[in-house]
C-alpha cells in the first residue's frame, strides 16, 4: 500500500484545482472562437486568475457550512475560530508574540473568544 505525504497530497489536490480552472477557461475559449467570437487575450487571463481564487473561495465556505451542518446533526458545535482585524490574523499574532515574552501566549484566548 502506498503512502502518500500530506505534502504530496496537497500539492496534487492544488495543481488538479488549478488544472480544472485552466481546463474551464480554455474550453470557454475554445467555444467562443467556435462559434466566432473573438476573446481578448486579458479576458481569458484574467478569468485564469481570478477563476482559482473564486472556486476555493466556494470550497471553503461550503465545507465550513457542511461541517456545520455535520456538528449540529450530532448535538455539538464547531470550535469557535479567532477573528482578527487584520488580514490573516497578523494583530492575533503579533499580541501572542508580546505575551511570549512578558508571559503565557494562550493568554489572549480569552479575550479572543470574547470578541
């Protein structure tokens, strides 16, 4: 049985993404030109990268509601996630960074949760 590392894995799941959002596009091209139509070469670009964004944009959020939906079929709720201000939580960071030297990092949770 062969293994496969979450690297690996994560990789694979990435480029197959990338590849369906690539796939899509070109097939949308290729249909449009078909039919006679001209595309920009900025439209198809731009529909390339803003395509790969939008669809794990939509992965994520259905599988947050599906895990929603899977904890309160069960009785149970999700754990709380922290909401920072900035944008990947930088300001959760930085606080837990100053607490690490004048204290415990986990002292900021509760404040967190309180939010």
């Amino acid at each position: 049985m062969a293994v496969v590392t979450p690297g690996v894995d994560l990789i694979a799941r990435i480029l197959g993404l990338l590849g369906i959002v690539i796939g899509l596009v070109a097939s949308l091209n290729a249909a449009a030109a078909h039919s006679g139509y001209q595309v920009p070469t900025w439209i198809v670009l731009a529909g390339t990268a803003f395509g790969l964004p939008v669809l794990v944009t939509i992965y994520i959020v259905s599988q947050e509601v599906s895990k929603g939906r899977q904890a309160a079929s069960m009785g149970a709720r999700v754990v709380p996630q922290a909401q920072g201000n900035l944008i990947g939580n930088i300001d959760i960071l930085k606080q837990m960074m100053a607490n690490l030297k004048s204290g415990y990092p986990g002292q900021i949770f509760p404040f967190i949760h309180n939010r």
